[in-house]
C-alpha cells in the first residue's frame, strides 16, 4: 500500500548519480534541485505541491486540459512557478524561476495550460533562468514574500534579476 505523504517544503536533497567519480551522466541536469511553486491568483497564496512535476499536482488532478484558452472561459487562474535551487560558496540561493500560467474550473473539469511551455519553463528553470515579468503584480508580491519567507539568507543570496523581476527591494 502506497503512503500518502505532504511536502511542504522545497526538494533540496541532490543526489550525485555518480558519486563524485566521475564518467556517464557528468554534467546531465537533475530534476532533484527543483520545485513547482503554485499560486492561486484570487486567494493571493502559494504552496509546494511536488505533484505537479507529473501534471498530479492538487489543483490538476481530475481536469481535462485544453491548450486552448477560450475553452474554459470561468477558469480560475493560477501561476505554476518552477524553482530551481542551486549552491555557490555562500550557500544555497534562488538559481531559477520560471512562471507559467494554468486555469482551472473545477466545476466543469476542464482547464486551460499550454504543456510546451510547463517543460520548456521547467527546463528554463533548470538553466538558472528568471522568468517572472508576465506576471501579475500581485502574484508576484506572493512569490516573493514566499520565498522570503520559505529561507530569507536563500533569498538574500540571489540574483538581482529575480529581485527586480518581482519588483521586490532586496
């Protein structure tokens, strides 16, 4: 029987696949250091839901996804933020963050996301970039206070461009 278990934090552990010798997989990029950050637009808040790295994420389980927006006119909006977490000398920081958008009605279980563009922000994300500029303000004041609030020395230690991308001072 399969355990249920709720993470709430972010997915730090990174194994070496090749425990330091060296040889095949040197240099391959690891889904480990990543994590899917949800924000629900109307509620103004954000949670790690590790599912939605399988589309099994709380707010996509049980709905039928369209790549056509006009197809679920009274979706709710959501943001999937793929975060990546990388180390330098000082420590861990805030390496990667890609937003993409995601709408849901759940009463009719159907939804609007473009599948292309999870991976490709996933893989963005996965390559140290920031991409947060189409977001909402608001959404991004959420993203920010939770990252912030999630490990304050972490964000301390990332990049200026993801701090002036949710137009957050320091």
């Amino acid at each position: 029987m399969e355990q249920k278990k709720k993470n709430l934090g972010f997915n730090i552990i990174k194994n070496d696949p090749t425990d330091g010798h060296g040889g095949f997989g040197v240099g391959a990029l690891s889904l480990e250091n990543v994590s899917p950050v949800i924000i629900d637009i109307e509620a103004g808040e954000a949670f790690v839901d590790m599912g939605a790295m399988h589309a099994r994420s709380v707010v996509e389980k049980g709905i039928k996804f369209t790549p056509n927006r006009e197809d679920v006119p009274n979706g709710k909006p959501y943001w999937l933020v793929w975060v990546t977490i990388d180390r330098k000398a000082e420590g861990s920081y805030y390496a990667g963050v890609t937003a993409c958008e995601m709408t849901v009605d759940r009463e009719a279980r159907r939804g609007y996301k473009s599948l292309p563009e999870h991976v490709n922000r996933m893989d963005k994300s996965l390559k140290r970039h920031i991409i947060v500029e189409h977001m909402d303000e608001k959404s991004k004041k959420v993203l920010a206070d939770f990252l912030k609030n999630h490990d304050m020395e972490m964000w301390n230690r990332s990049s200026e461009e993801l701090k002036k991308g949710l137009l957050v001072e320091n």
